[in-house]
C-alpha cells in the first residue's frame, strides 16, 4: 500500500527538489517487469552496444516487448493519487508505453556530466532566441520538470543538490566542478584508463559537487525530482539496473514539449559550454 501524500512531504519536494514514494510496484509486477526489463536491454545492446544506456520508448518495441506489463504499471493501485496529491491535481503519469528504462553499462563504468536537464542541451544561439527570457518562470514552473526514476534492482546511479532548481545561475564553485571533466573523458572515450581509474574517476567527480547527495533507492521506489536543479547518473558494469525512467506529466508540459524539444543537442551544448567557461 503507497504511503499517503503528508503536507511535510509536498513543503520538502518544494524546498528540496525530490520525493521517494517508497515500494510502489507490488510483488508480483516486479516479477514480471524484471523479466520484460531483460528482453528491452537485450534490445538496447543490439542497437547502442554494449555500453547502451537506455532504451526509449518502450512502445517502439511493442513487437518484442509484452506491453501490458508496462500498463500495469500505470495502473498501480494510489500511485496516480500519491502523484497528483505531491504535485498538483493537473499531474498524471506519463504512460510508461512512451517512457524509457535505464540501464547499466555491460564493459565498462563512466558517468555522464553534472547537468541541469534541458538548460545545459540546448546551444547558447536557440537558446538566447527562444528562451532565455522566460526561463525563470518555466523552470520554477511546477506543471514542469517532475522526472521520476523507478528501480526494479537498487539503484544508486543517481546524484542530486537539494535546491538548486529554485535558481537558474550555478555558483563558481558549481562552474568549476562543470569545467573540471568533459563527457569524453567521464566515458574514456580515448581509452586512457583502467576500469578502476576510470570509476574512481566518475566518482569523485560525483562526491565532488558542493552540496550533492546519492539517491539510494530500493526495489520499486518512486522517486520525483526536479530535474532542473543538478543532477547526474554514474554506472559501474558489476551492478544490475533496470530502472524505469518517466515522469509526472501536465497538458502544459506536453505543449512545451512539442515546441521546444527540437531544440535539445546536449553533445554539442556540452562542447560549446567548456570552450566558454575557464579551466
């Protein structure tokens, strides 16, 4: 049974950025999700490599993938309730048919960057023309930016700083971490490290974030957080993931979406962003 939805609970994801509505997905739903969860990384392998990190969407897969076990899951008994008495009335569950799962790396360990979903993916020209002015208020805005990752295996992949989506402007402290390693060398694109340098490397770089905690989750935990604020994913091949990666989700949020998705290009913002910041 979910937990109810406490006021204390609705101030601190306010204050904080994230909510873990613990064990959501019963017994036997875990069962069967793990089993759909191995058939869509055996796919995400045959069409990313070995080092895939998610598929998406999983209805592209229908053909190989038993949907309705994924249905089930946005059938859960409170869970849209819990969703709608945390956020707003407007939320729902984005159908899990349209969401992605995340995974492990089968070779290798890397992490991705230190980042604030959507701001740090888009080049500085699109962004400049078409959002630079309102993005005080649509990243504040609460119709928008409520990510959920829901583990079927633990998951400590992720990283968060508490509060930081209340502000757009990162700290000096925050743009020197940022500038300290690139996405290349956080995957050893070069193939200059070990396994063990290169996952120690992608750690302490994680540890490293003023103000970062490692979100430890458990089977069936559903954890919401404002994926604005900073946030990373770190991977170690030796631990299972299989994590579903959604998000509670408004009409005004679809809308945005629709005419500001096209605009994403994370890789080249990235670049762009360390050629602009001192090293």
């Amino acid at each position: 049974m979910i937990q109810p939805i406490t006021e204390e609970d609705r101030r601190k994801y306010r204050e904080d950025g994230y909510h873990i509505i613990s064990q959501v997905i019963p017994t036997s739903l875990l069962k069967d999700l793990r089993r759909e969860a191995a058939k869509a990384q055996e796919i995400a392998r045959r069409i990313g490599g070995p080092q895939a990190q998610r598929i998406s969407v999983l209805g592209n897969f229908s053909d190989e993938l038993d949907m309705s076990v994924f249905n089930a899951f946005d059938e859960i008994e409170g869970l849209e309730k819990a969703i709608r008495d945390l956020l707003t009335p407007s939320h729902f569950l984005q159908p899990t048919a349209e969401s992605t799962i995340l995974f492990a790396p089968r070779d290798r360990p890397w992490s991705t960057e230190w980042h604030r979903d959507f701001r740090d993916h888009i080049e500085e020209k699109p962004w400049k023309e078409h959002l630079a002015e309102s993005w005080g208020a649509i990243s504040n805005d609460f119709n928008y930016w409520n990510q959920v990752n829901c583990p079927l295996y633990e998951d400590n992949s992720t990283w968060y700083v508490p509060g930081t989506f209340k502000r757009t402007s990162n700290t000096p402290e925050e743009n020197a971490l940022y500038a300290s390693s690139t996405q290349e060398i956080l995957m050893d694109e070069a193939n200059e490290q070990t396994d063990e340098e290169l996952e120690l490397r992608c750690l302490n770089y994680c540890q490293a974030m003023p103000g970062a905690v490692q979100l430890v989750l458990n089977p069936g935990d559903f954890c919401i957080y404002r994926n604005t604020g900073w946030h990373i994913g770190n991977y170690v091949p030796y631990r299972k993931r299989m994590t579903i990666h959604t998000q509670c989700d408004t009409q005004e949020f679809g809308a945005f979406r629709k005419q500001h998705f096209h605009l994403l290009n994370a890789r080249a913002a990235s670049l762009e962003k360390h050629r602009s910041l001192p090293t």
